[in-house]
DNA sequence: TGCCTGAGTTACGTAAAAGTCAATTGCGTG
DNA sequence: CACGCAATTGACTTTTACGTAACTCAGGCA
C-alpha cells in the first residue's frame, strides 16, 4: 500500500490508537482541517502527519491549547517582518521549555537507574546471580 | 542557611512554586507524607527533595497515579526475591517509556529548527539581515 | 483579653480532555 | 428496496487536578 490520497476517520483511529471521538474533538479545537465528501471527513497525509506531531506533543505533555501554538510554527512562514521575528522568538521560547523538560527527562532516568542499582544489589545481598 | 531540619508548608509554596492546596493534595493522594507537630505539617528534607520529583514528573506530562508508581521506585527495595525482580521489570518499564519520550522530544526540537530555518531563510529573502 | 497570623479541615466548584449515548444519515449490496 | 454498517452531530457525563470559599484552631503579643 502506496501512498495514499485519504484515511477514513475508523483508519486513524486503528493506527494511531484513538477514538474518533477524539479526532473530531480535535478537529472542533481547530487543530485538524481534513476535507470533506459530503459529511463524511477525508484525511489526507498532511494531515496524518499533523495528527502525529498533535499526538506527540500530548506525550510530552503539552495542552491543546500549547499544542495549537506550535503547529501555527510548523504551518508557512507569515509574509511579513515583524510577524517573522516574532515567531521565531516564540520557537526559541518553545525550544527553551523542550529543552527544560529533556532535563528533567535525563535526571528521572538517572534516578531510575539508581533504583535499580539499588534492587540489583540488593538482589545480589540475597545471593541472586542476575 | 544551613541543611534545616523541617520546613514549613509556606516555604515550601514559595521555593516550589505551588500551592497550599497542591500540597495537602499531594498528601491525600498518598505521594507525601511529613510528620506533624499537632496538627501543622512539617516536612523534612527528604520530603522537599520528593516534592522535587513530583513536580519534575508533573512537568513530564505524567499522571498523579504515574507519578505514584514512580515514587514507589525510589523507594527502598523490598526485601523479596519475587518482589525485587518484579520492581526490577517495572523500572525497566518506566525506563522504556522516558525513552520514548525522549525520541518525541528530540523529533520535536528537530522540528521546530526546521521551522526556525525557514522563517530565517524568509527574511533573509526580504532582504533583512539577522 | 482581644486580635492577628498561619495553618487546618470540609465541602463545593471548575476547566480540560475526552467518553458515552441517542438520534440520524448516507451508502453499498444482496 | 430494505438492511446493515459506518459516520455524523449534539447533548450529557466523567475524570483529573487542583481552586475557592467558609469556618475553626492554636500561638504570640500589645
């Protein structure tokens, strides 16, 4: 299966793992834009791709409302200077607060190494060979 | 201001950045829990380095009952084979999942210089000159 | 003694992010 | 054509993570 033209609503549900529900829920908080035939909704890859970056940013835990901001950085570029300079401020800002949060990440990942050192050693206390 | 041996609850809204209420929810959920003199809650300084892990977790996008689980890996190890072992997967569980977000989270900063690049290569053809 | 001040408890409220339910509607097919 | 099935819309509910009263209590001090 080549590259498609459109995924039905039911296709994305099944392959990013969420309910239609919420792809319409999305799609009323102005994050998704899919065409339509008739009522029934038309994705097409962009959107697909714009759906994963939507659900990415949840994992990271950004708010909808966050997760609007940033795909207004990802759309086209706006025409004008002062328009231009002040989202790239806003990406720098964005940028800051990723790399806050890959902080945390690293340090969470030291302590979880150091838990299980700890369960380890204790495990070898017991005589255990792991 | 040397090690002290307990801290109030204001101090520590102030120095953390949250609320009195943050706090004794916290405790209700089970993620604190400071000794008290009477009634009035003292927290030691393993309590405020805890409370430092909660908010880092909270930032990670994590839940209250994901942070719970986390918590409880900090914690001494059990003195069980089984139970040490099963701590052991659970850690390695968590592990993968911070991996995980890392991976997002690395994509997401590789997008958004993407994003920085084109805005500067647009005004850069508007002849600005950053 | 009267009054702050900081802390506590209980109870109710709320915003975000969906989940759930009910009532249609359109489409392909036997 | 009637049927079943997938989709749509709209209304209502739920869960999470606190916020916001409203009131009480103990200690210090003027």
């Amino acid at each position: 299966m080549a590259v498609r033209e459109f995924y039905s609503i039911t296709e994305l549900t099944r392959e990013f793992d969420v309910s239609t529900r919420t792809l319409r829920f999305y799609e009323d908080e102005g994050l998704i834009h899919p065409v339509r035939r008739g009522r029934t909704r038309l994705y097409r890859p962009a959107d697909r791709q714009l759906l994963r970056q939507i659900l990415r940013g949840k994992r990271l835990g950004f708010s909808i409302a966050e997760i609007r901001e940033i795909i207004q950085m990802y759309r086209e570029p706006p025409g004008e200077v002062g328009q231009l300079k002040l989202m790239i401020r806003r990406i720098d800002e964005k940028r800051e607060a990723l790399r806050q949060k890959r902080r945390d990440l690293e340090d969470a990942l030291g302590e979880l190494d150091l838990a299980e050192d700890n369960c380890l050693e204790r495990l070898a206390e017991l005589g255990v060979s792991t």
